[in-house]
C-alpha cells in the first residue's frame, strides 16, 4: 500500500533553509519541478505571491495574493520557475485585473485569474486534482525563501485541530471555511509573507490534490500556525466561473 511518509522520508533529507525571512520557513529545496508542477509565481510590481494551475486556462490563487497593491495593476504570471529572480526555462504571460475573478462576498480568501493562452501541459507544467478528503495529516506546499538565490522550497506540514488557530488567530479564523497547520512533526516549517495563495497539498508526491490556499494570517514564526482556505468548500463556485473542465475528487 502507498505510503507518503515514506516517500516524504527521502525527499525531508534535502538541504533546509533556514532564517525567520524565509518565505517557507526552514523550507526544503525542490530538486525538480516536476514535484510541483502546478505552482505558480504571481508578480504584482514588485510584490509577489503564489498560485496553482487548475486547468489550461485558470489559475487558482488567494483574494488576499490578487489584492496587492493598487487598483488597475496587471500581473505577471510566471510559469516553470524555480529561482525567483532568475527566468532561464521559465516563460511568464501579462493579464489585467478584469481577467480575476474573485468570491462573491468580496471577503473569502479565494481568487480564480483566467489566462489569455491556452496553456500546452508537460512533466513540469501542469494541472492539480482539486479537493476530497486528506490522505493523512500530512500536507505540503511550495514557496521561495529569502536568499539571494530565492531557490523555489517546500514545506510539509500537518493538519492541526482547529482550536490551535482560534486561539492564535481568534474571530480572524473561519473554521468552517479554513484549515489550520502545524510544521510536520516539530519541524518549525511555517508559510510566511508572499506565500499567499499557494496550494496546500495532500498525497504528495505520487497522489497529489490540492485542499487549501494559503490565507493572509499567518504570524510568519517558527512553529506557527498557518491558515488555508479549504477548497472543498468553494468547488462549486470554480466549476460555475471556469465551467465543468477541472479537475476534482469530491469528498463525499
């Protein structure tokens, strides 16, 4: 039977990247894009956030990611990107503000941005399966650090009871709307600023879905907890904005 602790075994042997800057902290180096296919940088002048490919023309990504900066800004998708300011292999694509989507209520942190290409799928670019229920506690997500190289990092994490984040978080956290983690084991990985809108990830690396995006409240601290919008409560509200091509597992 498929074993992602094990799997994850190898992979947390990897070089970690320390320092409280970082945007995964004590984040682990992706060797190959093709552990993250589906992630996505957004640049918004000179801020920057995350996202996740859900079909050849959407991307998946946080209300609170789409909303820096100014109105009537554009932004830069970058795709195959695995050095945050260096773009060898990689290929980016201009869309203006009229191209998000965002929740009706205006307030849950969620986003969908429609791309004026059709995107051509390979190894290292690609869509995820969105929702269903959790292999186990165990989930990860990709970001970059803070270094001079901004190599692109990843960090595993674990589903924590709801009542860690109201205590940190308080009336900030929905727990009917939000997830709530805790680094994998004690190992002080946290999400931190400009990781906004990445995709949380359970079945990684062979049975990958994506369950959450990343929230604006997180304390960016070691052993923090961090905060996600739970995916599978907003399926239907992506299928009726990008129509019924998207990839989903349905927790029943």
């Amino acid at each position: 039977m498929w074993n992602p602790v094990l799997y994850l075994a190898a992979f947390a042997a990897f070089p970690a990247v320390f320092g409280q800057e970082a945007r995964i902290i004590n984040g682990n180096l992706v060797d190959t894009l093709r552990r993250f296919p589906h992630h996505v940088t957004i640049k918004i002048g000179d801020d920057f956030c995350s996202g996740s490919i859900i079909s050849d023309k959407w991307i998946l990504t946080s209300l609170s990611c789409v909303d820096k900066g100014i109105e009537g800004k554009e932004y830069q998708i970058m795709f195959h990107r695995r050095y945050l300011w260096d773009n060898r292999d990689s290929f980016s694509v201009s869309v203006p503000e009229s191209a998000v989507t965002r929740y009706p209520t205006g307030y849950d942190d969620i986003a969908l941005i429609k791309l004026p290409i059709y995107l051509v799928f390979t190894d290292e670019i690609k869509p995820i399966k969105l929702g269903g229920k959790p292999f186990n506690d165990l989930v990860v997500m990709a970001g970059f650090n803070d270094y001079s190289s901004k190599d692109l990092t990843y960090g595993m994490f674990a589903l924590a009871s709801k009542n860690v984040c109201k205590r940190d978080y308080g009336s900030e956290f929905d727990e009917y709307l939000q997830l709530c983690t805790l680094g994998w084991r004690n190992n002080n990985q946290a999400p931190c600023t400009h990781d906004e809108g990445g995709g949380l990830v359970t079945g990684w690396p062979t049975q990958p879905r994506l369950i959450g995006v990343l929230s604006r409240s997180t304390s960016c601290k070691e052993a923090a907890p961090a905060v996600f919008t739970d995916v599978n409560k907003y399926l239907d509200w992506m299928i009726s904005v990008t129509g019924n091509d998207l990839l989903i597992e349905w927790d029943n």
